[in-house]
C-alpha cells in the first residue's frame, strides 16, 4: 500500500500501486457506507471548500456526501453568486478562501491545469475534480472500482471508450488508469474526436464501431463535448447516433456479458439507447454509487490516512 501526496491532481502521474491503494481504501469505505451508522471522524475538525466553477451534478452532490460521511465541515461554494462575477482571479479567490484557514480544495474548472495552478500557489490539499478537457481522476478511480468489483479484476480486460475522446477529461484520466492497471483500451467513435495521436497513450484506435465492440468486456460511452468544442467536428448528432450510437443491434455483436458504462450526463437516444441504458447490463447508477467510497478513500489519503487496514480498525 502506498500514498504519500498532498493532493490529487491527474492520474497521469500516478503509480499503479498508488491507484489499487485508492480502490482498496474505497472498498473498506464501501463496507462502511453498508453500516447502520455511515459517518466516521477522519476529517473531524477539517474545513473542505467545493470550488465548482463550471455545472456539475454527480461530482459536486458526491463529494459533499462524502465530506459529510467523514464529518468534514463543508463550504460549498456558488462561483455564481462570488466575487468573481466582479472580475476576482480564481488565485485570489482561492487565496482568500485560504486565509479562512480552509484545509482542502475541492476544484472543477473549465481550465485544463487549473488543479495543478492552485497546488502550486497555496498550502492546502487539492483535489481535482474535473479540469477543462485535461483530465477527471476521481472518475477514473470510480471507473476502475466498479470495473475490478463486477469483473473481480480489471488486468487483460478489453475496454473501448467510445464517443468523444478528444475533449473527454473522462476518456484521458481512464487511459492512464486503465493501462496502468493492464487493461487493453480500444478507443472509437468519428476520426475527428479520436485521432490516431492517441495511440501514443498506450490505446488501440479505431472508427469501426462493431471491431471495437466484438472483444469488449467493458463498453464505456461518453457524450458529445459541445461546449469544449469551437467548431463541429461532424455532420449533425443524428449522424453521429446512426454510425456510433450504441442500440440494440449493435450490442448484439457484442459479447453477452459485456458491461456498459457512462460517466453522465447521459445523452439518451444520442450515445446511448434508452433501453440499453436502463438494463441489468448499465452500470450507470453503480458508478454513482461508487463515487462516494472513492471520494472518500482519496480525501481521507490526501489528509495523511495509511490505508484500508486503518478504516477496518477504526
Ligand atoms: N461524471 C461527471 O463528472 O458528472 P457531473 O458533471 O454531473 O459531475
């Protein structure tokens, strides 16, 4: 078991024995979400800000929840109700905040390095919770946990992300995940959103949908950034369903107990057929699910915890 960081800023930079720690704290974590009493002291006296500053629903409601089970004291912050409608820069922002002598900060930001700036300007912990299209490590840290629990494992696995990759946050933090904890990744979806670049990162890349769907034991789809994107990069949405969108003829190709995932928000009837998204085979809620133990396996190593073994004791 190891972590030593003060922050969580990227998976890019993790080790793979730094991501089982997370997933192994987050399961004793889950354990104790199945308690009569879900609430435990680790961040008893210690004073979170949740620096959303671009829309969030899963993460931004995940992270309290898990604020709250560790008896944090939360301030969630409404950027559009804040000084920075007057102009305030997100450091001075962030430094005032500091000088509340608040202990970790939670960001989202629209920004690609926005986590890693305020690691460097202030003494707080940092979590990043979704920075521009660069990366969104707490999703691919649930991602992993709920893949290693449903499959037992996550090394050999065959997983395509299919869909939006070039401005997917989502699809980069799971790459570096996902290959570190040796699943073969199979990138899909237009040549415009995923471009043969990202075979440096250790993928398979492909624009034909049943190649990247026959193997899969993972189908993970993401959604269309339109707002990361300047111009369209294909014809219209309804071409994108007809040629990427995963429906029930499509899904038949794939094997019988392959999983489907998606990090939300869901585009139904675009990405994703509604049907397909509500079955027994949809991991979609179970991800959700899971963000909370994750979330709080990450702010409780973050804040000096050793590991698993110190949950079970406590
Ligand atoms: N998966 C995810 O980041 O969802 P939200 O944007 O709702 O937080």
């Amino acid at each position: 078991m190891s972590w030593h960081r003060p922050h969580l800023l990227d998976i890019e930079s993790l080790s793979a024995d730094e991501i089982l720690t997370v997933l192994d704290t987050a399961k004793a974590f889950k354990a104790v979400g199945e308690r009569a009493i879900k609430k435990v002291p680790a961040l008893r006296g210690r004073t979170v800000v949740n620096l959303f500053i671009e829309p969030s629903t899963r993460t931004r409601t995940s992270f309290e929840l898990s604020e709250q089970r560790l008896s944090a004291d939360i301030i969630n912050f409404t950027a559009e109700a804040s000084s920075l409608k007057k102009g305030e820069t997100l450091k001075d922002t962030a430094r005032n905040l500091e000088a509340l002598n608040v202990d970790f900060i939670v960001i989202r930001h629209s920004a690609a390095g926005a986590a890693h700036f305020l690691s460097r300007v202030l003494n707080t912990h940092v979590i990043n919770a979704g920075d521009g299209a660069h990366e969104h490590p707490t999703q691919a840290l649930l991602d992993a946990f709920t893949i290693r629990e449903r499959k037992g494992k996550i090394e050999g696995l065959n997983v395509t992300i299919l869909g939006d990759i070039l401005f997917s946050r989502v699809a980069r933090s799971n790459i570096w995940a996902l290959t570190k904890l040796g699943a073969k990744v199979t990138l899909c979806g237009p040549s415009t959103l995923v471009p043969r670049t990202f075979e440096q990162m250790g993928c398979r890349v492909t624009h034909d949908v049943d190649a990247a769907l026959r193997d899969a034991d993972i189908i993970h789809l993401l959604r269309i950034q339109h707002e990361r994107q300047r111009k369209t990069m294909f014809p219209s949405i309804g071409e994108y369903t007809t040629l990427f969108g995963l429906n029930k003829a499509r899904l038949a190709k794939a094997r019988p107990d392959a999983l489907i995932m998606h990090p939300g928000p869901v585009n139904r009837g675009v990405e994703i057929d509604n049907e397909i998204a509500d079955s027994a085979r949809s991991l979609i809620l179970e991800q959700v699910t899971n963000g909370i133990a994750v979330r709080m396996a990450v702010l409780f190593l973050v804040n000096g915890g050793k590991g698993p073994q110190e949950i079970a004791a406590g």
